[in-house]
C-alpha cells in the first residue's frame, strides 16, 4: 500500500528536497513544512485524518500521539530525517541517505512475539536496619511485603507487613516466578504480650515471590543482576537509590509482556553428543544465565533472557537465533539501506550500527550541537547491539557499503562484540569495519568524519540464507580472486586435519559429528569431510582415541568446500574365508600380530577367526571343536511307543 512522507524542514534549519525523494522512493512525499507539530499542526491532522502517513519528525512524538488520540485513529509511525541526516555539516547531498532512511522506513516490520506474565504484587524485601523497615511501610499499601531479615535484629513493632527472620541460601527465576530457599527460617509469633517473637528455626524452607528488593548492601543474588526483571537491588546507604528501587517495585503488579528475543532449533545444536561437550559459545556468553545444558543441545529460558543477543551472533549452527527482530529482518534492512542509498545517486556509503538508546541519543546530541553525521554515513538502530554480528556486517559489505561501524553503548556486551568484530575484519578486511568506543558526541562525529575506509565492492550482491550462507557469499563477493581465508583461533568455519598415520578409521568422530561434516562410506573404509558443513565445534578432536584430529580455521571460497573430499583411507582386508571385503587392513594385520602370541590364541584356527568376516567367523564358531556356543546332546523326543513299551499290557 502506498505511503506517504509528511515532511518538515524544522523552522528551516534542514533542506529536504521532496520532489526527488518521492522520484527515488516511489511514494508521495509532502512539501516541507517549516512547524508541523505547532503552526501547521492542521497538517498534521489532515494527514492523520488520511491514514497511510509517516511522519518525519521523532522528537515531537508525544504531541503526534495526543493528536491521534484526540482524533480517534491509530498513531502515526516515525522516521528521523533531521537529527540522522538533515542535520549535519557535511556539505554533500543528503538526497541518497534520506532515500535510505525512508526506504527502510517503508519495510514491513514482523510482529514481535512475547509471553504474558502476571504479578500479584508479592514483594520479598532483603536487608537489616532502618532502610529496609521504611521500604516495607512505604510499599505495604501497593504490594504483598515481605521483609527477610537478621533474626539478632530487633524485631519491627509492627504487623502491617510480614517479618520474617533467616538466611537466603539461594534464589531463582524472574518477574513472578521467582523462588528463594531460606535458612533457619523463623517466623513471627502473633501473640503474647511484650516484645513480638519468633519461631523455632527451620532450614530449607522454599518460598515463592513475584518481586525482590534486595537491600542487604551485599554481592547481588543473579549475575547481570540489572537485567533480571522484577529484581531491585539497592544501597540502603543511598536514600535516592532505595527512593527509586521502592518506586519502580511499586509498579510491578499486573500483566507484564516478555518478549520472546530468541528463536531456537534444538536439533541443531552442536553443544555436545554422548555425553561428550563441543560447542559452549551461548553459554560463556549468556550474561544472565538464561541458556542451561539440557541433554544434546541448550534451552533458553524466556523468563530471564534479557535479549542481549550475543549468543544468536556466537552460534556457529543456527541452533539459536535472534528473534526480535528476526535475523532475516535486519538482513533486509542492511540491503534495502545500501540498495536505496546507490539507487538515489550515492556512492561509497558506510553504516553506523549503534542500539537504540544510547546511540540515538549520541547521533541526536551531535546533531543539535556539533558536526552531525557525515552525509555517507547511514545510521541502523538495533535493540541489541551484539546481535549484529560477522554475517551482518559482511552482509552490508557485500551489498555495497564502503565499511562498518559499531558504536559501543555503556550496557554494550564488549567481549562479545569484539569476537565478532575481530571475524568480520578477518574475513572482510581490518579497514573495513570497526568499533567507536567514546561517550563524546563530538569525538564520534570526528572519527567518522576522519575515516576513509576502502572502496566498495564493484558488484554488490545481496546473499540470502543462512547466516553461515551469507557469510560464504559475502566473503566471495568481497575476495573475488581469493580460494581460503586463514581465521582466528575458534572461528566457526574451517578443515579437520587428520594425521592419517595415527588414525585407524575407528569412525567414532563419524557417529558424534553434529553437522555431518564428517562420514564414512559404507563401501570401503574411509573417512570423508565436507568443510561447509564442519561447524569447528572440536567435538571430533576431543574424542578421537588416537589424538589424530586437529582443526584448522579457515573460510574456504572454492567450490572444493561444498563436496565431500577423503580425508583419510586404507586398503579393506578380504575375508581368509569367502573374500568378501570388511575392516582395514593394517588395523587387522596389528590385531593379528599382536594376539600371535597370547595364550588363547595358540590354536591358528582362533586366530584365524580374527581374519575372517562376520559370516564366516560365526560359522567357524559353530562347527569348532570347543565351540563355546555348543551344548550337551540334546535328549531324544519320547514317544508313544516309548509309553506303550513299559505297559505290562502291552
């Protein structure tokens, strides 16, 4: 459906040339007002009124919301054209980059997916002294308190909230679901006169609470404590921070939607085999403790996923994927940004990939205050800045752009991006992309304003597929010449090396291997590799017997890496019997020399067994004269005859 553009040059303060951006998008684009969301604000509503509008402006979102409000209709979607391209110093045309922005404005964004949780407002609160008793009155009118703390501490004169005394041994899940085990548990005696009492204690006590206020002053219970939901953690040293933890807990009760960041294919997961360990990227990764071993592969538990996507970027399979938004989703957004960008007239663009708060901002200060962006540099908002891993960033080299940047976020999960950053430099080039770490609009705004990265691919192409697909393409398109491409240690692509001199083509790497990079063939004895598919997992290495395998990172680009190749093979031995061909020759020619001499084989008939097939070796079995599977003569059948002979009447 077609879409229209309300533009506004902000009071004049940016050039917006709206006959030749509607000629490059396709779609009707107003002329520019000077005051859309005060003077003209009839505009606005006409344009409401109209439906199928987007407006360029987000820092008035507020006043187009109230407006739809008033007018009874759904609110408009927003594009910013000021602060990421009208706004900028850079005298070159903006026509190209804003063609990008509202070409990937005009994408049909997948609905997100989420789960509804619910809390009734029962609160556990954590801590000794003052501070906690004040957080407990102040709460006991929105929420269910509960307040744990040192039974040595003077009780509260007061039963407007429960006390409890004891020790928190341990503490599990999220937003209400959490449950805690609590220690020489101690609970109020409601009667008596004089100062309240407790209980006998009671160890592993299990209770369940929907939020934690945790104002002991001590280590956290949950590691990236500031992204487990429905936990608050203050200093009770700190009256502002124990004013804002008692504020935000006072909101949680009610209906809440998780999103669902994470989309997962068990059956491809590569974390282990028999009980044998390959791949742990996820979990090293997993800040939060979401992702756990469950047999084979990893679960994620969506309760605590904090949608840092890290572990959709580190997974070599595909098992795990990024969800909010789809991988394929920021595929397109990549492409279409390049595609509108060289379609409009630019040449050489660069992409800035930064999250959508910290970086925003960053883009939106530089702009109102300092140089703004160059008009080359196309900025891309994501909710998670670590999803957007090597794939990603090959993919937009492939699709045209001159370079990459991230732009690291104070939340940002920097080990993670930086793998990922050092795989993409390896296989697109240093040059090509790189990390902004600075929190100065001004400085970001310098560095990209300095940079001068390579020219651009001559052909771009836009790979589809797989992550692991794209990255093959990509990296084809951008080494046209080249056939492989060495890689940093634990890279997920690259060759099984096998000292054939070592390995006896046991074929246990076969059985284990995940992906099926490994195989046998069922004619002759050989072990045969396909390096596509080898996802360098390190599971084949870790349980070869011989110590034979070893793993060579590396992007192969020729089609040589698509097709099965013999990594290692030995003449089959034929049957002393019937000839038929089964086993490797050297390994039975060793088993045969080394049995020579042992006691239970001193007969050359039980050694010859050794030599021979299934078949035959069953049949010489059998028809030995110490055959173990023989037994005594088995007794003739009786019959009536049998009878009739002991009758005396007979």
């Amino acid at each position: 459906m077609a879409k229209t553009l309300i533009t506004c040059d902000c009071e004049g303060s940016q050039h917006i040339d709206s006959d030749a951006l509607s000629q490059t998008l396709g779609h009707a684009v107003t002329p520019p007002c000077s005051a859309l969301c005060t003077r003209q604000i009839d505009r606005a509503a006409a344009a409401l009124t109209a439906g199928d509008a987007i407006f360029c402006c987000t820092q008035e979102s507020r006043v187009f919301t109230e407006l739809a409000e008033e007018l009874g209709v759904t609110p408009p979607p927003l594009l910013d054209l000021r602060d990421r391209a009208g706004w900028s110093d850079d005298p070159a045309s903006k026509l190209p980059k804003m063609s990008a922005l509202a070409s990937e404005a005009l994408l049909n964004a997948p609905a997100e997916k989420s789960l509804d949780v619910t809390s009734e407002g029962l609160c556990l609160i954590l801590g000794t002294g003052d501070a906690a008793v004040q957080a407990a009155h102040q709460l006991k009118d929105h929420l269910a308190v509960t307040l744990l703390t040192d039974p040595s501490q003077p009780l509260p004169d007061t039963r407007a909230f429960d006390v409890i005394g004891g020790t928190l041994r341990k503490a599990k899940g999220a937003l209400g679901h959490f449950e805690v085990t609590i220690d020489a548990l101690r609970q109020v005696v409601p009667g008596g006169r004089g100062e309240l009492t407790y209980t006998a204690p009671q160890d592993g006590a299990i209770s369940h609470c929907d939020v934690i206020l945790d104002m002991r002053g001590q280590q956290p219970l949950f590691p990236a404590h500031e992204k487990r939901e429905g936990y608050l953690r203050a200093d009770p040293a700190h009256p502002p921070a124990v004013a804002a933890a008692v504020l935000a807990a006072s909101h949680l009760v009610g209906t809440f939607e998780q999103p669902l960041y994470v989309r997962t294919e068990p059956l491809l997961c590569a974390h282990s085999r028999a009980g044998q360990t390959a791949c742990t990227n996820c979990l090293d990764l997993c800040p939060t403790g979401a992702i756990t071993p469950d047999g084979d592969h990893v679960s994620v538990d969506p309760m605590i996923c904090a949608g840092c996507g890290a572990c959709s970027a580190a997974c070599p399979s595909g098992a795990i994927s990024y969800d909010a938004p789809p991988v394929d989703f920021t595929m397109l957004r990549v492409q279409t940004l390049a595609r509108a960008y060289l379609d409009a007239g630019g040449t050489a663009p660069r992409l800035l990939v930064h999250d959508d708060t910290f970086g925003s901002e960053m883009i939106r200060l530089s702009a109102r205050h300092g140089r703004g962006l160059p008009a080359d540099v196309i900025p891309m908002a994501l909710p998670a800045l670590a999803a957007f891993g090597h794939a990603e960033a090959l993919a937009a080299l492939a699709a045209g752009f001159a370079g990459v940047s991230l732009l690291l976020g104070p939340k940002s999960d920097r080990d993670a991006i930086e793998t990922q950053i050092a795989l993409a430099r390896a296989i697109g080039g240093d040059a090509r992309v790189q990390l902004i770490d600075t929190p100065d609009p001004d400085a970001m705004s310098d560095t990209l304003y300095d940079g001068a990265p390579p020219a651009p691919v001559t052909s771009p192409v836009r790979p589809m597929g797989t992550r692991r697909q794209i990255t093959r393409q990509a990296a084809r398109a951008l080494h046209p010449d080249a056939e492989v491409l060495p890689l940093p240690a634990g890279a997920p692509y690259g060759a099984v090396v096998v000292d054939s001199d070592a390995c006896t083509l046991c074929l246990s790497c076969v059985s284990l291997c995940p992906s099926g990079a490994l195989g046998d063939n069922p004619d002759l004895p050989q072990l045969r590799f396909q390096e596509d598919a080898c996802l360098q997992c390190g599971l084949c290495a870790n349980i070869c017997p011989e110590d034979a395998i070893t793993l060579a990172p590396q992007l192969n680009l020729t089609g040589a890496a698509l097709e099965q190749r013999v990594l290692h093979e030995e003449e089959p031995f034929p049957c002393v019997e019937c000839g038929t061909l089964f086993g490797v020759k050297s390994t039975i020619d060793r088993i045969t020399d080394k049995l020579r001499n042992h006691s239970m084989f001193a007969d050359e008939g039980k050694l010859r067994m050794i030599q021979m097939c299934d078949d035959c070796r069953i049949n010489a079995q059998y028809h030995s004269a110490n055959n173990p599977l023989a037994g005594a003569e088995r007794p003739r059948p009786r019959t009536t005859d049998d009878y009739l002979s002991k009758r005396r009447d007979h």
